[in-house]
C-alpha cells in the first residue's frame, strides 16, 4: 500500500488494500481550508451484472498498478483545480454490499469537485491494471479487465 500526505502535495492518500476501506479515512484525507466542494465516489459489490445474479467478487492487481494510480492522479491533479485527492481499491475476495474502491477529491467549488471526481474514478477503472473476477451465483465465474469493468 502507498499512502502520501505532505501539505504540499494535492495527492494525500493512494492505495491498495487486501482490508476494508474507510470512507471516513478518505474523506480525511481530502480536507483542505480552502476546500468549498468534496465529492466522493464509492464504489460497491452489487448482486447482479448483465442479468447474472453475482455470490461475490475477487479483484487483483498487477504489480505495478499502484504506480499506474499515481499516475491517473497526479493527470488528473494536472488537468484539474484539485486542492486533494484520495483513492483507494480493494483487492482480494469482496461480498456482496462491500466496498470495492473509494475516490475523493476537493476543490474551491463544486463543479470542479464532481469534474475531477468523476474523471478520477472513470480513468482509475479504464488504465489502472486491476482485474475483476466475478463469482456467479450459478456456480460459474468470468474475468473482467482495467478498461472494460463497470
């Protein structure tokens, strides 16, 4: 896991984790005086994909993945008026109803805050390379992809 927090770094807390994640931590994490907007985005297990009923999800990494993070970050840090950011992702076996990754960013104001937000998670789940092993509750089971899962 890679946590960063210095005051003169927007990126304030990166990782990923075999344990549950605290949205509490997160939101920590991205307090910032100047701040007049956080968004977070939390993500969770559902109980169906493409009307299949799902029993659980297994996510993995690649080893390089934590590195990958930082990059989608610092652009995003780059591209926007972030004041902080946050990310963290699961990895191992998730049930139904747990969270699997949460985003945070704050901002001067709230439109930049979602704008930020939102790219942060979209581009997270498209470049970063962690893979989605969804167990069905018939018994079988499929892969998903960085860039293909929803």
């Amino acid at each position: 896991m890679m946590d960063t927090m210095t005051t003169s770094d927007p990126i304030r807390l990166l990782g990923l984790r075999d344990t549950a994640l605290s949205l509490d931590e997160v939101h920590r994490a991205v307090r910032h005086d100047a701040a007049g907007a956080t968004d977070l985005f939390v993500g969770t297990v559902r109980d169906h994909n493409g009307g299949r009923a799902v029993s659980a999800l297994e996510y993995s990494a690649h080893p390089t993945a934590e590195a990958e993070l930082r990059r989608v970050a610092e652009k995003i840090c780059v591209d926007h008026p972030v004041l902080a950011l946050a990310a963290v992702h699961r990895t191992g076996l998730l049930a139904i109803g747990d969270t699997a990754v949460i985003v945070a960013v704050s901002a001067a104001h709230r439109g930049d805050a979602f704008e930020a937000c939102r790219r942060l998670i979209d581009t997270l789940k498209h470049e970063v390379p962690i893979w989605k092993h969804e167990h069905f509750a018939d018994g079988t089971q499929d892969w998903v992809a960085a860039g293909t899962a929803g």
